[in-house]
C-alpha cells in the first residue's frame, strides 16, 4: 500500500539528492517573490499514476504550492493532455519540479505498460502480476503503479510468503528427502495463514509437488504446450502461476492456456518512463 508517510520519505531523499545544499541556479536567477504557474503536460498518450507524489514533493519544497490535478491515479490521457496545474513561489517549483517529473513520469510508464499487458490478455482468467525486480527503495511507488495499469502485486517482499525455487529445493533435497518430502516438512511448520508458493522447471515436477501441499504452483520458463499440459495435470488443485520469457508477443498466448496468474518482471524491471513535462511560466 503506498502511504503518505513511503512518499515523503522517498521524496526526502530525492530532494536531498537533488539539492543537497539548495537550488543555487534559481536562487541566483530568481527574484525571492516571483510567482509561477505550470501545466503538467502529456508529450505522449498513457496511463496516469503518481499524482499524491507530484503533490507532495512539491509541498515537501514548499507548502505555499498548490497542487490541482485535473486526472485521477489509473486513468487514461491523450498526447497533449493537461493532467494538472502547479502555482506558488516560482524557486519552489523550479526545485520541486525534476523530482516530481522523475517520479511520475517512471510510475506512468509502468502503469501504461500494465496497461498493455492486461487488454492482451481481456477475456481471459489470467491476472497480470508484478515481481520484486523493482527500483530498491521504490518498490511501494512501483507497485502502485502497477495496480493504477489494472495489474496486481504478487508478494511484497521476502518476509510476506514461502517462495521456494530452483536453488531452495535443491538445498532441501540434498539430505536425501524426496521433493514431496521436503516440500511438506515446510509446510507443516507453517503457521495456517502463510502461502506457499513453489517453482517448478519441469512437467514431472508438478505432481511431487502438489502432494507436498502447496498453494500456488510456479510453471517457470514452460512453453505454451507445455503450460496446457501443467494447467490440466494441475487441474485446480492448485493456484497457477506462470512465468519466464512473458512479453508483449507472448502474454495473451500463455494467458490463453488457462493459467491464474502471469508474473511479468518487465513491468518494473525494464520500463520506459513516460514523457510528461511541467511547462512553466513565471508570473
């Protein structure tokens, strides 16, 4: 859940970063008392997220600066689209105004990327999830993003539920316990309320572990007729995650074979910011 108390402190820090010792360029270039007016523009068509944090960076500068924004968080903008106003001390804005761009112009991308991802596969029972291969320190801003694009948050971070892959199975199995052994001596320690999540790279993995009694079951880099094959075997029993070489071309295909969710890394890990720019005017 992204909170106002993640986006002041993200916020704070890329202040920090960005005038450590204060503006100095529009400190010297402008006048104390000059006010300014902008328009927050669209160079291009998207999907909007970011709007408390464009409020609240600019408040973090100074908080004589009024914020109105025309569009709400998860709503769809044409190229050429004013999504808002800013108005206030004209040094105050010109601080506060690469962060905020920085900021929603990342979060707007993801969110319009997400987008993509969930019309190609409309029709379908498969989710559009997200990954923990985000920005460090900018997860909580990343994953809202990603719900404002219509997807949703796979776990938060390691401390949330079991995920056991490829490197955690083999640890287990190397005192000699069978897969299913391993998989139900972790479940059984787990208190009722924690999911259990397990990955799996072959076919002939899925029934071993199933009767270990997992949640969700993870198909990790399965071809198409291969996800038929697990979604059959697996035949609810299990929740179906699938994940592994998803793209623009391949989602609606793998969304098609029947499985619950798709895990796509991409969302976060390799998005392009959108271009938004703050158009100024000093009054």
């Amino acid at each position: 859940m992204l909170t106002t108390q993640i986006i002041d402190r993200v916020v704070q820090m890329a202040l920090d970063e960005d005038a450590p010792w204060g503006d100095v360029t529009s400190e010297l270039f402008i006048p104390a008392e000059a006010t300014a007016s902008a328009r927050l523009v669209a160079r291009e068509p998207g999907v909007f997220a970011g709007g408390e944090v464009v409020r609240r960076t600019m408040h973090a500068v100074d908080d004589r600066i009024a914020v109105e924004l025309t569009i709400a968080d998860g709503d769809h903008f044409d190229a050429g689209s004013t999504l808002g106003t800013v108005t206030g001390p004209a040094r105050g804005i010109l601080r506060g105004e690469r962060v905020a761009l920085n900021l929603v112009q990342r979060m707007s991308g993801i969110a319009t990327l997400t987008a993509k991802y969930v019309a190609l596969t409309a029709g379908t029972e498969a989710r559009i999830v997200d990954t923990r291969k985000t920005t460090p320190g900018l997860r909580a801003l990343e994953r809202h993003a990603v719900v404002c694009g219509g997807g949703r948050n796979h776990r938060n971070s390691l401390s949330d539920a079991v995920m056991a892959k490829d490197n955690h199975l083999a640890v287990l199995t190397a005192g000699g316990l069978s897969l299913t052994d391993a998989i139900r001596s972790v479940h059984d320690r787990l208190g009722h309320t924690t999911h259990l999540e397990v990955e799996v790279d072959r076919v002939d993995q899925i029934e071993p572990v199933l009767a270990g009694g997992v949640d969700t079951i993870m198909l990790d880099n399965f071809t198409i007729d291969q996800l038929r094959e697990g979604v059959a075997l697996v035949a609810g029993r299990a929740i179906i995650e699938a994940s592994g070489n998803v793209n623009l071309d391949t989602v609606a295909a793998i969304a098609a074979t029947g499985v619950d969710v798709i895990s796509v890394g991409a969302l976060t890990h390799s998005v392009s910011s959108l271009d938004i720019g703050l158009d100024v005017t000093i009054e």
